[in-house]
C-alpha cells in the first residue's frame, strides 16, 4: 500500500537500515520545496570498480515510454458538504493534444487541485526522462551508499561497424571499404597466415598512406577499435549483499544536466514545460 501512494506524494518506499522508509523522489531544499541545485553525486563506478561482466542494462519497455495526457482525479471538500469528485488533465507543451490518456485515481488521498497537477506533472516529467535502468555489482570495500542516494557510472563501449573493417596485406597494405585517413589507431586483427587462431589486439599501430610500415603478422582481417565513454547519473534503488560478500546494486537513470541539475526537478518549477486545462 505505501509502494502504491508514495509517488502520489513525490516520495519513493525504501528499505533503509532495516527499516521501512519514506525518501523524497526528486532533490529538496532544507524547507521541503523541490531544489534545482546542483545535486550530490555520493560515488561515482567505472570499469575499476565495477566487476567484470556484472554491469547490465535494462530499458523500459516502449509501451511504457509512450507519451501521453495525464487525467488525475482528486476529491474536492467543503465544509459541511459531500465531497466531489474533480479531474485535471496535464501534457507536456511540446507537442499536439491529441494523446493517448492515462488516469490516476488520487481520489482517497488528494483534496486539492495543486496537489493533483504537482503528481501529474511528475509521472508526466518522469515518462519523458527516465529510460533504463542499471545493475552492477561491487565491493563493500569502501562502499558508503543508501536507497535513494545519486552515484555517477562511467562505462565504456566499443561498437561494432561493418565500414571500419578490411584486410591487410603480409606487405601492410590496407584494404577497407572505408577511407583510414593517416594517424594512430588500435584494432583488433586475425591473422590468416600463422597458426594462431586467436583474434589479437594491436595497440598504438601508425598508419600512412593506407598502409602500416613495418607490418609483420602477415596477411589479416582487422577490425578499428573505436572505444565511446558515456557518464550517466543514477538514483540507487536497491543494495543487495550475496553471501560471497558481493555487492549489487540496482539503480534507475536520473537525467541531469552539465551542471548536474535535474532535468526532472528543472520540469517541476518551471510553469512553461506543462499545459493544465
């Protein structure tokens, strides 16, 4: 029941310490007023300290990121009158009106209509940003984080592309359907004239005028190595420690900004970003 009505109040159901607990869902001021400073990144994971082949991630199914009209109903009260039962609808101001619906029945918990715009906007702000999730594991080792705190992850990845592969001749000569201008490169390579039957990493290899001078593994297949780093700030969801006294942590991706900001609580204070009607 608390998982269910937390978002109602902007708040997340977390398990902290032993102990079941209420933490804001987005960053707050020291009077409870959502903040758009620049947020608290408790840790930060990279391929040192993150084991091997543990990192994975997990995007939100596309029905579920479809965008959409939010129609939150909410109970209005008098004194010494019935309650009546009220609807606001919200959309983003980008785009057009004619948008799937989806309702939120705050009927037994939201008395007013500030209250019912404040958590359409969220799910709406919350639909828009958030798009994957991510596990890892870890160790303890120095390890000081908590459900809700926010941790940077540096990952790094190497993808695949058919215009950077080609061969090379036991001479060094390169053929590629793609032009290699002159420089530096590393690229993984397959020899075709020895006996090893292993693909090989070449590190630092210069290239000019498409060949490679001094080339000796003779004739080969070679793939570039083209490495992408990307930094992206999470909110911890969930802490597990295994018997092998193994860390995994679960988090969801928390949109910020180059300041480090949150795009969602940057959406939440300014009136422009959201139609009510």
């Amino acid at each position: 029941w608390i998982a269910e009505k937390a978002p109602y109040y902007l708040c997340d159901f977390i398990l902290s310490d032993g102990r079941f607990s209420l933490k804001p869902a987005l960053p707050v001021t020291d009077g409870g007023d959502i903040s758009v400073g620049a947020i608290e990144i408790k840790q930060l994971f990279t391929s040192g300290n993150i084991l091997e082949d543990s990192f994975k991630l997990e995007y939100i199914e596309s029905e579920e990121r479809r965008i959409f009209k939010a129609l939150v109903r909410y109970r209005e009260e008098k004194e010494n009158q019935l309650p009546i039962e009220k609807t606001v609808s919200i959309r983003r101001s980008e785009g057009t009106d004619i948008l799937p619906e989806e309702t939120f029945d705050l009927t037994d918990c939201c008395t007013t209509k500030e209250h019912a715009i404040k958590v359409g906007k969220y799910f709406l702000a919350l639909r828009h940003y958030v798009k994957h999730t991510c596990s890892f594991k870890t160790t303890p080792h120095g390890l000081d984080l908590a459900p809700g705190d926010y941790i940077r992850v540096t990952t790094e990845t190497s993808p695949y592309n058919a215009a950077k592969n080609g061969t090379i001749s036991a001479s060094g000569d390169i053929t590629s359907a793609s032009t290699i201008n002159d420089g530096t490169y590393n690229f993984y390579y397959y020899s075709t004239s020895t006996d090893a039957s292993d693909v090989e990493l070449a590190e630092g290899v210069e290239i000019s005028n498409g060949t490679i001078p001094g080339w000796s593994y003779g004739a080969s297949i070679f793939s570039l190595k083209e490495t992408i780093e990307s930094q992206n700030v999470y909110r911890v969801e969930q802490i597990t420690l295994d018997q092998e006294n193994i860390v995994e942590i679960v988090a969801s991706e928390f949109p910020c900004d180059s300041n480090l900001v949150s795009l969602i609580a940057q959406d939440m204070k300014d009136a422009s970003a959201f139609v009510v009607f």
